[in-house]
C-alpha cells in the first residue's frame, strides 16, 4: 500500500477532532498547520502541508475562498493533492475550491456531521453522518482508500450533492442552531419544572454554545436555504403567536 500524507490546515475545535479520526490510520502521515501556537504542539509550514495527497481546510466558511486566493502561489505545478472540504455548507465552498485549486487536483466535497462533543472529543465516531460527494475525482485508489477509511470508523456516509446537502441541511442543523440561539439569547437553563421535552431542548443549546459565533454566521450567510428557512421560522411564529 502507498504511503499517503494527510495536511489539516486549521487546529481549532474540528480541526482537533479531524486530527483524531485521521491519526487512527497508521499508513498515514498527518501534517498539521496553524497560525497559532496551541497546546504547545509543533506545526509544519504551510508550504508543507497544502500540497499533501489528501488535504482538509479546517477553517471558517468565510474565510476558505481568501485562503485559497491568497495562498494560489503555493499550489504545486507537480502535486495532485486531493481536497477534502468539511464546511457545513456545501455549494459557495465547492465553487471557490473548483475555482482557485489547479485543474488536476481532485475535490471531495464532505460534511461531518459530528464534533467534539458527538465524538467525545475525538474518541468514537461510531454512527456518526458524513455526507460525501466525489464532485472532481480522478485518482479513484486515492478517493477509495479515505471512504474505506471513514467506513472503518463507522461512520455513516451519505452521498448528497451539494446542493442536495444545503437544501436539506437548511431544515435541519440550520433550524438546530437557530433554536439554540434563540435559546442563549432567552438565557434558558435548567429548572425543578424541566420536562423531557426541555431537557431536549437546553441539550441542543448546550451544543450550540460550544460552536462559535462565525460558524452560527457563516451558515446562514452562505446558504441561502438556511436564509430562506429562517424567514419562514419568523412567519411561522408570528402567526402561531397572532392566534393568542
């Protein structure tokens, strides 16, 4: 079996978790970059990381296309690094990747649904969503041996297109962050009257307050579904509470 390198660009809290998932594979070589110094960790240069045969840009939506912009000089004429996107949001992403990356680097367009909380910090992935969709792939070994790798953790792959994926996410995890950030801001917490129902409701929050405010922005921002379905959440809202 080829010996394959695997560059993570980004060391914040997914990008921690994906560390994790991709260390389980003992063939692989992972290479990871951050502009900051965290938990004392020795990072490899840009440089060295961008042009790995697998590469995941674990940074915010918002700042993945300046990325790719700014960083077009550093892309190797020679390598043919596979793109792994793992934003929430699928279509914006998919198009500046197809746009800034060279022609023969292929594109794997994902969204792992999971974080540290589901994964428990990185330690079990079993049963957990990914949805996958091989947007531009020519190296099929390459793109075979990281699904079988994903299968062997146990996660359940879902295979949506992008735009299949923004739809659907819109009218579920954009309406679980939604309700959870309506939550924060009514400042909700346990009380002796909590019901099922509640808890389910403060274990959404809970969530929700451990991802950042530009995850909560950048999904609404580059999914115009989400956008759409929040406007409808507010419509739907003001007439269930006109009937009062």
């Amino acid at each position: 079996m080829n010996k394959y390198s695997v560059g993570i660009i980004g060391y914040g809290n997914f990008g921690k978790v994906l560390a994790k998932l991709m260390l389980r594979h003992p063939e692989l070589e992972i290479k990871i970059y951050s502009r900051d110094k965290l938990d004392n960790k020795e990072f490899f240069k840009l440089e060295e990381v961008i042009n790995c045969d697998y590469v995941f840009p674990a940074i915010p939506i918002s700042a993945l296309a300046g990325f790719l912009k700014q960083n077009s000089a550093l892309f190797s004429p020679t390598s043919k690094s596979m793109y792994i996107d793992v934003c929430s949001v699928k279509v914006d992403p998919i198009n500046w990747l197809s746009t800034y990356l060279p022609q023969d680097y292929d594109i794997v367009a994902t969204h792992p649904l999971f974080g540290p909380m589901s994964s428990r910090n990185g330690e079990d992935f079993t049963g957990l969503k990914m949805v996958i969709d091989p947007t531009r792939v020519a190296n099929i070994e390459k793109y075979k041996l990281i699904i079988d790798f994903f299968k062997i953790q146990k996660l359940e792959l879902i295979y949506l297109s992008p735009k299949e994926h923004d739809k659907l996410i819109a009218y579920s995890q954009a309406v679980a962050f939604l309700s959870g950030r309506l939550g924060i801001e009514l400042g909700l917490r346990e009380n002796i009257l909590d019901t099922i129902g509640f808890k389910a409701i403060l274990a959404n929050q809970k969530i929700v307050e451990n991802d950042t405010d530009q995850l909560f922005k950048d999904m609404f921002t580059y999914n115009k579904y989400a956008r759409i379905m929040a406007k409808e959440m507010l419509e739907k809202l003001s007439l269930i509470i006109s009937e009062f």
